[in-house]
C-alpha cells in the first residue's frame, strides 16, 4: 500500500560516490576482462598489424583487443552496456553539481557529456569490421568531444583541493600521453618502424585508463550527495536547488570566468556565426583572385595584361572621399551583400567573365571590410568583434581546404563536378546576410575617440601590408609552411595529414593570444620571437623548421587585433590604399621569385624567398612601433586583458564559441583524413610497374577549371603505378596556395613525394607511388642564367626490388647553356646507380640529338623506351635501365593541360631485353594497357601518335 503523505517513505538512499565508483568499475572491467580473455584465446592473433606480427610485436592495441574477435568483443560490450546507466547518471549529477542560474558553461558540458556517452556507444557495438567508415565517425567524435568535457569539467570543478588536484593529473597526463602515442602511431604508419605498434599499444591504454580515472574523481564531489528514492503517490515534490558553485567567482579575473560567466543566447551565437562567415567569404573571395589572374600567364607564357586586376584590393583608397565613404559606411549592409558576385562568379563560363567578377568582388569586399572597421573605430566592443570575425573567417577558410584537399570549394575555379560546394557556400551567404539584416537596420559612422593619432599613417599602413601578405602567404592553407619543410623520404617532419590541423589550431591560439594580452602581443619582444619563426622556417627543414612556422603562426594570428584597431584611427583612405598596394607589391615579390625568368628585372630578386619574409617582418615592425606610439609604453602583462564591459565579454565568448568549434572539426577532418598506407600496384602478382609522366599545368585546366579530379581519373583509368608530375608547385598566392598531390595521393591510394618546395624556387616536380618510397632526395640542378631545374631521385620498393626513379623537368628552351649543364648533372647522378631505374622527365629535346646524347648515353646507362618514336616529342621522355621494358604509350589530355600523358609498362628482375615489337595477344593480360582508349577513348583520352600502344619482346 502506498503511504498517505505527499512526501513519501524513503526506499532507499543511494551514496552519491557509488555511481562513479560503480561507472568506474564498470568501465576498467569491459577494458582490462577483453584485454585477458584476448591474451588468453587469441594472443598471437591480436598482436598482428599489418606489417609485423609475434615476437616483434608483443602486446595488443585496444582496437585489436575489443573490436576484432569473439569472446573478447562480447566481454567488453556486455561491461560497456552496464556502465551507460552509470555514466548518464554521473554526467546527471555533475550537472546538477555545477548549474546555477543564467550559468552556460554546465549545460554545455553536460551537453558534451551526453554526447560522448552516445558516440562510444556507437564505435562499441559498430565494430570497425562492421561498417568502417561509421565506426571512424563514431569514434573520432567521441575523441573530439573528450577535450570540451575535460575542459570544461577543470573550469567547473567545484572547490574541492583533492578533486581538482586529481583532475589536473589526470587532465595532464592523458594530454601529455597524446603527443608519443601519435608520435610512434606515425612511426609504425609510415616508416614501419618495427616493435612501435607495441610502444603505440601502451601508450593507447593509457589514454584509457586515464579518461576513465579523470570520471572517477567525481568520487570526491559526489560525496556530497545522496541519490535518495521515495514511493509517492502523485506528483512529486521539492525545490529545484542547486549546489552553489564557488569556482567561477573565485576565478572572475581569469579569462574562463570573464568569458563563459554569462547565460547562452542562440540569436546572438547566430549573429557571431555570421559575421565569421562574411570573414569567410572576404578570405575565399580574396584568395581566389590570384588563381584566377594565374590562368592567363599560363596560356600566354608570359605578362597577358589581365595581371593589372591584382590591384582590385586597393578600393578603399575611395574613402578618401568624404560623401562616399559616409554612403559606404550608412549602408555597410548592403555593401556587403554585393559580395556574393565572388561566390556566383563560377556561373560564368567565359575565364574572361570569371575574372571580372572575381576582381570586382575584391574591390566591394576590400572597401566594405575596411569601411566597417573604420566605423566602429569609436566602439571597441564592435571593432573587436569585426576584427576577429574576420580572423576567425580566415580559419574557417583554411579548414575549408584543409578539408578539400586544399581547394576552397567556393571558388571560381570549382563547380559540382570537380568538388566544388558552390551552390551550399551561396546558401550560407544568403543565410547570413539575412541574419546581418534582421539585426542591423542601419550603421552610423560612430565616434572617434578625442586623442588624435601619433605619427604618420604610413607606418600604421606598412604594418597591415606585411601583416595581410603573411596571413595570406603562409595561413590561408595549412600545408603551405609545411611542404616548406619538407624535405623527402624516410619522414623527418611534419606531413599536411594530420598536421595541417596543428597549424590551424595555433592560429585560433594566436588570435586568443591577441585578444587576451594585446599588450604583451604588441611589444617588440612578441616581434623578436616572431621574427626568430619566420628565420627558422625560411631556413631549416622537418620538425625544427616546423616550430618555427608555429611560432611564427602564433604571432601574425595575435598581432592582427593590435595591428588593425590602431591602423583605423588613421584616415581610411590613404592608410588602407597604401596598404592594399605594399600587399600587393609583396604578392609580386614573392613570385617574381621564382617567376623572374618571365618578367622585366626578375634576376634582381632571383630565389630570395629570404629577402620576402625579411621584408615582411620589416613591414611589421613599422605597425608594430606605430602601435607604440599610440598607446605608450604597454605595462607588464601578467593576467590576460578583460573584455572592457560585460557586454563586450559576452560577444567575445560567441567568436570563441565559433571558434572552438572550427577547432574541432578541424581535427576531425585531420583524423578522417589521415592516410592509410595499404597501398598496393595494379598487377602485383605479375610484377610489372606501368609507370607514367605529366606535365599538369598547375592543376588548372583549358577552360580555368580545377582539373584534379579529371587527372585522377585518368591516372586510375590507366593503372598507373608510378606517376611523376611536373608544374606541380601551386603553393603561391597566384596559384591559390594548393597542394594537387593531397587529392591525388589520397584518392589513388599512393605515397607522394611534394618534391623541392615553394622556398626552392622551381615550379614544381612530384611524384606518386603504389610503391612505398624508402628514400628520396631532392635536386636543384644548375642553372647559371633560366629558371631552377628540379629533380627528385627516389628509391622505392616495388615488387620487393629496390629500384631508383627520377622525376625530371629540364630548363626553358631560350638557356641552352642551363640545359647542357643540367643534362650533364642527370647523366652523372643516374650513372651512379646499379639499381633498376626509371626517369620520368620533361628534356626540351629532341630525340637524338643535343643534350638527349647526355641523357641516354654509357654514363647515365639509361636507355629510350623507344627511341624510334621522334614525333612531336620536344619534352616528355621515359628512360630506363637494368629491367625490361614492356610497353609504352601515349595518351591524349584532352582540355586537361597542354602536354600529353605518357605511360610505360616495365617487369622487375628481368634483363633489358631489345627494340622488337610484338602484337598484342602475345602480351599477358596483366602486361597490357587499358582498352579503354582504344579508338575514340574516353572523355577525349585516347591512344593517339601510334593509335595505339607498342609492346616489346
């Protein structure tokens, strides 16, 4: 019988400490009983990677242990359902532990909690065996949402000494664990490395046994509690009390507590959320200028005039006119909507047509962002926000392309068929810009604070100029600093995948860095340490090279706040002409680089990459002490600098809202990204390498398309094996800062080599393999008067042979003296091999004759795939020696490029054999080209010179 009062008889009372230690032990027991069963049943078995297996592996990863084999994934799944009652319990309870009226924070990481408890489910009982791709979204989610919730638990830990204390050990050791797992998880990946699955393996159960033991020190807080049931009748009674939480204001003046002290407002998070956008839009729009200007000296080998259209970015030099720059700045709005003739400029089908729009929507974007900083110059708390919305719309682009594979998919240069997302990019622009309206029915000029600017405009303006070439140059794509270090096979350094993501997450540290101590930012101390990255990534090469470019990130993100809240005290007009035109002077610099065999005075600044960075770092240095100027001498910042007011706090949160999560999904993509490194040849049973050579125009098309997904498949369509590209070094501002070999390697299934990078001043030889590349080294060869010849000599594994491949691309026809020099030092470094060898390489000759005795004679030892084929051949050749040649042809570009695709069939560990052709049915099936380009072909690629392919005996 029910009893007769409201309140009930208590059933039982539950310590509140026995939900973590029941979750805990729930948890332990699914981990360590599969770890012993496994051990136990399947030990050898378990221990088993794809490389290596018992006695040089030893010990098993946790995927192996729980995922892979029965009894021991039923053990682990069984111990995991009991503990999700637990764990929605405990996150439960610490919610109610840490809530508090008009309080964020607490239901954003309850929220997170909840999250992780529903995606562990799905990568537990989804088994990688299952549904690959699902289990990886599962569990990189659940990896992702982990730093909110320890984050997020330290900032709300109550007041507690023990408990904090174990958080932080516990916080620090799973963080600190992060860095060698991934360290000897890359050297088991990629360099195979035996015995580093097992240091691997101990290092992931840690990471386990450490996330389950940061859960369990909620043992301490819950000690305060008593989980109490009652047998009621009718609705239930009692206060919605919370435990009062003393951390928040105990820590006001530290940045958590100034920021996230305040209640969550979706119309707000949806007003940051556009205006980051915009910032994406204004990056996007920009860095596609330069792509599409890029199309025309292409065609034209040289200055075609439309390069005048770089100067579109100066627009705001027409603030200078009083009447139009209170229009401007009266209707901001409206301003910006016309920004969107950058996003619909890919409906244009004519290059010409393409670039106008493009060009006209970086003037009205240029202008309109510059009058909007302008206007709120007397209103710190909106220039703040404007700044870092366009600072963080700078890190959305980059993670853009970084989950593009360096292409932004909003360009003009991309569409639906070669990957582009124009169609959802113009949707969001819609979106946003209805938000703009909906809050801003008009914009005043604002007031300008009473003191008047110190110093010339000049040194404000040189400041912003070396600032936006530095964002642009080296930030707009997160590979770009890192094929600057690159420096070949065995891996010594950074690789785009996975740590392109790192480059991102130190720009959003250099703009909280900014924003939160602009004082320390702003000194020439922050500059010398800036200044000391810059040399050291100009200079050095893998991981100490790398530092020095997260170094440098961190200061060009964290002086860009500084930088343009002083430069807009200074009349626009003059102040952002001068510094659009100095961006755009260095643009040309650094291309004049390597471009100084195509325009007048180019041997002045010949491969002084040097000279580029110094110059910028010296432009900053001018904004750096007009900053000084206005605001004296900044005193010594030991706490970060608060939001003026608590309105301006509650913005800022919302950019670092947004920002967070950008941080987030970029580690999402780097980790769905990351590579797989089972690479297999098309015909691996019959040993034989179809290896070819390109000349890809930089990745940009006929008809000014990005043409990476057309190469790839064509480069699959003919089983390519080995391929080496050439004209491949897009990592500049005109050539869109992009990386076709990310695309290409990932969508084939090959290791790519970048080849010399963007500071060796070629344009560019890469080379991917189905064969793993054991080492490769790079070459600059002479070149005393034309531009940098670049080689690579890679050794591979293919078949089990360690055969040498080179991927070649010879000096300009107008430097004969470079070229005979060049082919002297090709024959000489291919003449030092006694292993198998292939050259793939563009030789500006013909075929025998000049500098094509050099490369074919008896001190290379390298023979023509086929010597009698004298046709139209001015550049592309396949050499080889010491295996047989098999097969050879050549397959049309259709509006690809402007240079053919050749292809060559070899079979490894058999003598060279001779020049007699032979028909086709006398070729095992393995041993033959596709048929698929017999005749008309495909998509216009066709056999075409011989129709046909030759084969050997």
């Amino acid at each position: 019988m029910p009893p007769k009062h409201r309140d009930g008889d208590v059933v039982a009372i539950i310590p509140g400490d026995y939900i973590s230690w029941v979750h805990t032990a729930a948890a332990y027991a699914a981990f360590l009983g599969a770890l012993v069963v496994g051990i136990a049943l399947h030990y050898k078995k378990i221990v088993q990677n794809e490389h290596f297996g018992y006695p040089i592996e030893w010990f098993p990863s946790v995927s192996s242990t729980i995922g892979d084999r029965y009894p021991e994934r039923a053990v682990f799944q069984v111990f995991i359902a009991i503990c999700s009652g637990p764990r929605f319990v405990l996150v439960f309870l610490f919610y109610c532990l840490t809530n508090r009226p008009g309080s964020t924070l607490p239901k954003v990481v309850a929220g997170v909690g909840v999250f992780r408890t529903l995606t562990c489910g799905g990568w537990t009982y989804v088994t990688s065996t299952d549904d690959h791709m699902r289990h990886d979204i599962f569990m990189v989610s659940y990896l992702v949402a982990t730093i909110p919730w320890t984050l997020g638990c330290l900032a709300l830990s109550p007041p507690n000494p023990t408990a904090i204390k174990y958080r932080k050990y516990f916080a620090s050791a799973f963080f600190a664990t992060l860095v060698p797992s991934l360290y000897f998880f890359l050297q088991h990946k990629i360099h195979r490395v035996p015995g580093a699955y097992t240091i691997y393996a101990f290092f992931e159960w840690s990471l386990v046994l450490l996330d389950v033991g940061f859960d369990a020190v909620t043992a301490v807080d819950f000690k305060s509690f008593e989980v109490v049931i009652k047998d009621v009748k009718g609705m239930a009674r009692g206060g919605k009390t919370r435990v009062a939480d003393a951390v928040l204001e105990k820590e006001k003046n530290k940045p958590v507590g100034q920021v996230f002290h305040a209640g969550f407002s979706w119309p707000e998070m949806a007003d940051a959320s556009a205006d980051v956008y915009m910032g994406f839009t204004f990056w996007s729009i920009l860095t596609s200028l330069g792509v599409s200007v890029w199309y025309f000296p292409l065609w034209y080998m040289g200055l075609s005039g439309y390069e005048v259209v770089i100067m579109a970015s100066v627009s705001p030099c027409l603030l200078g006119i009083a009447p139009l720059r209170r229009w401007v700045i009266r209707n901001l709005s409206l301003m910006q909507a016309t920004t969107i003739l950058g996003l619909l400029a890919y409906l244009v089908h004519s290059p010409e047509g393409r670039l106008g729009s493009v060009s006209l929507a970086v003037f009205l974007s240029c202008l309109t962002t510059t009058a909007s900083w302008f206007a709120a110059r007397g209103n710190p708390t909106k220039l703040e926000a404007r700044i870092s919305a366009w600072s963080i719309g700078l890190i959305a682009s980059s993670i853009a392309k970084f989950a593009c594979q360096t292409n932004n998919p909003v360009w003009p240069i991309m569409h639906a068929e070669n990957g582009g997302w124009n169609k959802t990019g113009i949707a969001l622009f819609v979106v946003a810009m209805a938000r703009i309206w909906q809050r801003s029915p008009g914009n005043s000029a604002g007031s300008q604070g009473s003191e008047k600017p110190k110093g010339p405009s000049a040194l404000a303006a040189l400041g912003l100029a070396g600032l936006f070439f530095g964002l642009h140059s080296l930030l707009s794509d997160s590979s770009t600093m890192i094929v600057w270090v690159w420096d070949g096979y065995p891996i010594r350094g950074p690789i785009a995948v996975p740590h392109g993501a790192w480059t991102i997450f130190a720009m959003g540290v250099g703009l909280l860095f900014g924003l939160f101590y602009p004082n320390v930012a702003r000194t020439w101390t922050a500059f010398g340490v800036g200044s000391v990255g810059a040399a050291v990534v100009t200079s050095f090469h893998h991981w100490f090279g790398y530092y020095g470019a997260l170094t440098l990130t961190v200061y060009l993100m964290a002086i860009a706040p500084v930088l343009i809240s002083n430069a807009v005290r200074f009349a626009p007009g003059r102040t952002f002409f001068l510094a659009f035109f100095m961006y755009n002077f260095m643009v040309l610099f650094h291309v004049w680089v390597v471009a100084y065999a195509f325009v007048p005075g180019g041997p002045l600044v010949r491969e002084h990459t040097d000279w580029v960075m110094a110059t910028m770092m010296i432009l900053i240095s001018c904004g750096v002490f007009s900053t000084l100027q206005n605001s004296g001498s900044p005193p010594k910042q030991k706490s970060f600098q608060p939001a003026p007011n608590p309105a301006a706090r509650r913005q800022r949160s919302y950019y670092i809202y947004v920002l967070l999560l950008l941080q987030l999904l970029s580690a999402s993509v780097a980790y769905l990204r990351f590579p797989s490194y089972n690479y297999q040849p098309y015909h691996k049973d019959s040993k034989t390498i179809t290896a070819g050579i390109w000349t890809i125009h930089f990745s940009i098309d006929n008809d000014m398309w990005s043409s990476e997904r057309r190469m790839g498949n064509l480069i699959r369509e003919a089983e390519l094996d080995l391929i080496g590209l050439l004209e491949s070094d897009n990592q500049r501002i005109i050539m869109g800062m992009r990386d076709s070999t990310q695309y290409l390697a990932e969508e084939l299934g090959m290791w790519a080599d970048y080849g010399p990078g963007p500071n060796k001043h070629t344009w560019g030889a890469a080379l991917l393999s189905k064969f793993p590349i054991i080492n490769s080294t790079h070459h600059l060869l002479p070149s005393p008067v034309g531009e940098l010849a670049p080689a690579i000599h890679a050794v591979i594994d293919a078949h089990g042979v360690l055969t040498d491949v080179f991927v070649f691309h010879s000096g300009q026809e107008e430097d004969p003296e470079d070229r005979r020099l060049q082919s002297e030092y090709m024959a000489d470094l291919m003449g030092r091999s006694t292993r198998p060898s292939i050259l793939l390489s563009y030789l500006v000759t013909e075929t025998g004759k000049g500098n094509y005795n050099n490369y074919v004679s008896e001190k290379s030892g390298m023979k023509d795939i086929d010597p009698s084929d004298w046709e139209d051949r001015w550049c592309e050749y396949i050499l080889y020696k010491n295996m047989k040649r098999t097969g050879y042809a050549r397959i049309s570009r259709s509006t690809i490029t402007d240079t053919e695709l050749q292809i060559g069939k070899f079979a490894v560990d058999q003598p060279e054999g001779g020049n007699e052709l032979i028909p086709e049915d006398q070729v095992h099936p393995d041993m033959r080209f596709p048929a698929l380009f017999r005749g008309e072909g495909v998509r216009g690629h066709a056999y075409h010179v011989f129709n046909e392919p030759r084969y050997y005996a």
